[in-house]
C-alpha cells in the first residue's frame, strides 16, 4: 500500500518523479486518455520489472496505450516496444509522444478483442478501461468497459497466453470496483501465477463521483463509499503452461 492519493495528473507526476529514468515529455490530445495515478502505477511497476529482469525484457506489448506514456518508457528502458489501441487519436499520440522523446514504438490500431497476429513479448501491459458503466453511455471509451467493467480486462486476460512467451510476465492495472479475483482466477486459469503487487486507494475523480449513485444500486460499491482501490496485477506464464481447453 503507498497511499490514499488523488487522482489526476500531479499524482501522477509525483509517481514519475521517482522513477531512475528521465520523464519523458507526453501529451495527451482531445480524445486521449490524461495519464493519471493509475497510468503511473503501471510505469513504475513496469520500470522496476524491467530494472530487475534486465536479460528477461527485450520486448514490450502495451495494450490500450492511450498516450503510450508506457511504451515510451518501455522503450527508454531498452525494450522492442508494440503499442495497441483502437483509437485513431491515441495512435497517433503514441506516435507522436515517441517521436517527441527520441525513441521508436510500433504502433498498432487494433480492438484488443481482434487483434492481428503479434510476436509474444517478453512483458505485455495494459491500464484497460474498468469502470462499470450503465447501458448506452456516450462519452467515456477511455473508462467504460460494460455493466460489470471486465469487458476489457476479460478480453485481455483470454489473450495474454498468446502474446506472452513462456516465463515472461504481464502487468495489468484495475480497480477493485470490478473485482481483483476474478482477475487471478481468469489468469491462473490460463497457467499464470497472479499476485496483486502494488495497491493505492484514490479518492473518485469525476467519473467515479458522478457514478457513484449508480455503482451503489448495482453493488459495486458500499453506500457512502467513495475511494477505490486501484491495484497492479503482475503475472507470470508458466514455462509449461498450457491455455485452457487444450488438452497436454
Ligand atoms: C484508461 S485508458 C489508459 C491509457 C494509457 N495506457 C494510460 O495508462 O494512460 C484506456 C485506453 O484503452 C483504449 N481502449 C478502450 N477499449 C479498447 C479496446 N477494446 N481495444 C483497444 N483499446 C481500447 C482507450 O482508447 C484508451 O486509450
């Protein structure tokens, strides 16, 4: 646990500033997610990944990059970097944000649930949207991931076997609101060893505040409750890891 913080860029900010790597300059234009505490609890994690396995880590895959502001500190680590998003704007803002920092990212556009064929990575992440979001919202493709917010995070995990190689690793951020278990339960089932390794409440930004009436009468959060736990997943693929439904 690091905290109870507020969301938002300067926490963001404060998070980067720890990091033994320069901060790279990112925009993040109309359309394109602000990176936020949540953004930069996977770069920390990730930097510190890749510090720590430094022969493991040759290639990155960022899924749901919006401003690529991890690939572009994949990418100042040393590492081959891919970064997926289904938006025309984000897209071009990693490529943009990776030009602006001196370093090379291959973007890919792509829904995360139809993704062209990838070279499995050494260390795939992603910060997907997961917030639970009643039917027919028009704004908010950045946050919204369905009625139980895991129409992403699902989509994910039912490709990490095929983009991580054996031994490598991802990283997942999310919010407890969707549920953490059955996130470690979707990749265990998948041959993944998944533990919760770093954790922040955060009091709601906006969206979660305007929400929250909502998320009350749905259960997803207690009445009067208006923090939320933001967490990084880290898992492991198994050498031998055989997907779900093959048989060995
Ligand atoms: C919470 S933002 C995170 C952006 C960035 N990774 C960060 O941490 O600052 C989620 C991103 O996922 C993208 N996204 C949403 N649904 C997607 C999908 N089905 N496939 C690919 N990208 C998606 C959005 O366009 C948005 O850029």
């Amino acid at each position: 646990m690091i905290g109870r913080w507020a969301v938002g860029e300067a926490t963001a900010g404060r998070i980067l500033g720890t990091l033994p790597l320069p901060q790279p300059t990112v925009t993040a234009p109309t359309g394109v997610y602000r990176p936020s505490v949540d953004s930069a609890m996977l770069c920390r994690r990730m930097v510190n990944h890749m510090q720590t396995h430094p022969k493991g880590v040759t290639s990155v895959i960022e899924l749901c990059a919006g401003s690529g502001i991890a690939s572009v500190y994949a990418a100042l680590a040393g590492a081959r970097v891919t970064a997926v998003d289904d938006t025309r704007e984000s897209v071009e803002a990693v490529a943009v944000n990776a030009a602006s920092n001196d370093v090379t990212v291959d973007v890919v556009r792509s829904d995360v649930r139809a993704l062209p064929r990838l070279d499995p990575a050494d260390l795939v992440v992603a910060n997907p949207p997961y917030v639970p979001a009643p039917a027919h919202m028009p704004d908010g493709h950045a946050w919204n991931a369905g009625p139980n917010g895991r129409s992403v995070v699902d989509s994910i995990i039912g490709v990490l076997p095929e983009l991580v190689r054996p031994a490598g690793a991802a990283l997942l951020v999310q919010s407890d609101v969707c549920g953490v278990t059955p996130t470690l339960s979707g990749l265990a089932d998948r041959g993944f060893d998944a533990a919760v390794t770093d954790e922040v409440v955060v009091d709601f930004g906006p969206v979660m505040h305007e929400r929250a009436l909502w998320l009350e009468s749905q259960g997803f959060i207690e009445p009067g409750e208006r923090t939320e736990r933001v967490v990084v997943i880290r898992a492991v693929r198994s050498t031998s890891a055989v997907p779900r439904g093959a048989s060995r």
